[in-house]
C-alpha cells in the first residue's frame, strides 16, 4: 500500500527578513505620509482660526457701526421741526456738554484731540484716536394732553415711564423747552425750580428764557410732544484688561454712564461731508457742523488671537447719513 506525501510546504532555507535597506525606505514613506498629514491639519487649524478671528472682528465692527450709526442718523432729531428756538433752563448748562445749548444747537460735534465742549474729557480715552458727540431727542415720543403752569405739570396721553431726574425736551411749532424731570410718575410730569444736579434755573419754560423771574408759556394741547434728551459721546478708550475697546458715554437721568460697546478696537477716525462740499474732511476742516450731512467711521479692529505668530488688524469703513439734516 502506497503512502500518501503530505507536503510540507516551502523549505525553511526559502524563508526571509527584511533588509536593513527595505526597512529604512518604509520608514522614510511612513514620516513623509505622517509629515503630509501633519502639515495639513496645522494648514487647516490655521484657516479655520483665522476664519474664526476674522467673523468675530468682523462681528464686533457690524455691532459698533450698527449702535454709532443709529446716533449717527438720529442727530438733530427733535420731534417737532428743525430750527426752533430752543429754551434751556437747567442749571449752568454751558458746564456739562450734555446740557451746552450750544451743544444741543449743533447736535454734531467731531473731536481730533479733546472736546472743546464744557464738561469732563472721557478719563480713559486713548490718544490719537477721534471721537463724536450727538445730540437728538426723537425716541419715545408722547404727545401733551395738558400743561398746568401753576403746578408744572405735563399730563401726557400715556403711562410714560420716565424717571425723576431725566432731561426732557417738549416742543410745538412756536418753540422747543429742556428742563430736567422734577418728578415723573403714571402720564404726568413735573418741572419745578431746582431738584437733583443739574436742576432747573426755573420752572417758567417760555421766551425769552428768564431764570431770575422766569417767562411762562403754556404748551397747549394736543400740539405739543415730549421726548427725553438723548446725548451721547463715541470714543476708543483702554478698557483695563491691556487693550483698548470702543465705548459710548450716554445720558442716563441727569449724570452720564460710560459703556464698553466692542473689544479690541485699535483706532476710530472720522471723517464728515458738509453741504456744498463733495469730499469727506476731518474735524478740523468743518466750519460748519449744523451744516454736516453724512460721517464716515474708520475702526481699526484686532482678533483675540494670533494667526501665524501674528494678531489678525482689519481696517472696517462704514457711512452714516445724517437723514435728519437729508429732509
């Protein structure tokens, strides 16, 4: 009987490693398939991080130009119409640039260096940089329903919600009258003589304008509106955290409040266009700023981070119209 040869397979002898040489081309594959890979996610982490900078630059300019520009368009905004003769009887209104009649006249005031305006300059304002101050007065309009001069008091057609102590202007087609809520509760409000800084000179708000025994004048229903006072002041400031961010002072009640609007903000320079002119100036080259009918806002903005050893600066460009002086 035949035995059956079971196959043993391939000899031993026929069996081998790899070479030193095989070896060492592997490796060189493995780290130049590895090095690739690397350099394509670093390249990738990079354009998503300047990506990522760039939106929230960008973000932060939309918000800043958004809340300048509405200001912006609103200045010289009164309810009633443009031009009025204006009464003014806070105390020492020329000491405080929110009260400045003058302040108030011209509505747009551009700054290179300080405000030449009465009033303290922004503590923290970084140097080199422009700034603006606005004034208006067309939010949160209610009309007069009656004016009682022996009390000094408005009766508004609706719960106003204003606070003892806001600046007010009330107009009609005759005149214009600021003074400083005495006290303000459900739709009526007072203006009596004196009250919390800067008060009132009087409680007489007609022409010509007397502190001493004062002019009463009688708004009469239902031709006569009132609004609050709104005054604000845009500049760059350092924001304590070693950088600099854009800020706006506002006009809260009778004293001003100072807001960190948008981080990382390098610069601000303004420029204007005047009736008549057809280029945009700086602040020293307006003669007229009652004749001023449009802004245009430079921000130079910084990205929280680095991109490339390096922080991303982008320069952001926006125009306002003045639509109050457009009309």
């Amino acid at each position: 009987m035949k035995r059956s040869r079971i196959s043993a397979g391939p000899s031993r002898r026929h069996a081998r490693g790899v070479t030193l040489v095989e070896l060492m081309v592997g490796l060189l594959l493995g780290l130049m398939v590895t090095g690739a890979a690397i350099a394509m996610f670093v390249s990738n982490r990079m354009t998503y991080q300047a990506t990522e900078t760039l939106g929230r630059v960008q973000e932060n300019a939309r918000i800043a130009f958004e809340l300048m520009a509405r200001d912006l368009r609103e200045a010289a905004g009164n309810p009633c119409v443009n031009n009025l003769p204006l009464v003014n009887v806070l105390n020492s209104p020329g000491s405080n640039w929110f009260t400045d009649i003058n302040g108030w006249n011209t509505a747009l005031l551009g700054a290179e260096g300080d405000f030449p305006a009465a009033g303290a300059q922004p503590a923290n304002r970084v140097a080199g940089t422009d700034a603006v101050q606005i004034m208006s007065a067309a939010d949160k309009v209610f009309t007069v329903s009656a004016h009682d001069i022996t009390s000094h008091t408005f009766t508004l057609n609706a719960n106003h919600g204003f606070s003892s102590g806001d600046l007010i202007l009330v107009c009609n087609a005759r005149q214009a009258s600021i003074f400083q809520s005495s006290a303000a509760s459900g739709n009526t409000i007072r203006h009596v003589s004196g009250g919390t800084a800067p008060g009132n000179c009087t409680g007489e708000l007609g022409l010509p304008q007397n502190c001493t025994a004062g002019t009463p004048f009688a708004y009469a229903a239902p031709n006569t509106v009132l609004a609050r006072l709104h005054a604000t002041r845009w500049y760059v400031g350092t924001n304590g955290r070693g950088g600099s961010s854009l800020y706006q002072s506002r006009l809260q009640g009778g004293a001003v409040v100072n807001e960190e609007i948008a981080e990382n903000v390098l610069g601000l320079q303004m420029t204007y266009l005047q009736a008549g002119q057809n280029s945009y100036l700086p602040a020293s080259g307006i003669t007229d700023w009652g004749r001023v009918l449009s802004a245009r806002i430079h921000l130079q903005m910084q990205g929280v981070e680095q991109v490339g050893g390096s922080p991303v600066v982008r320069d952001m460009i926006y125009i306002a119209a003045l639509r109050n002086r457009n009309t």
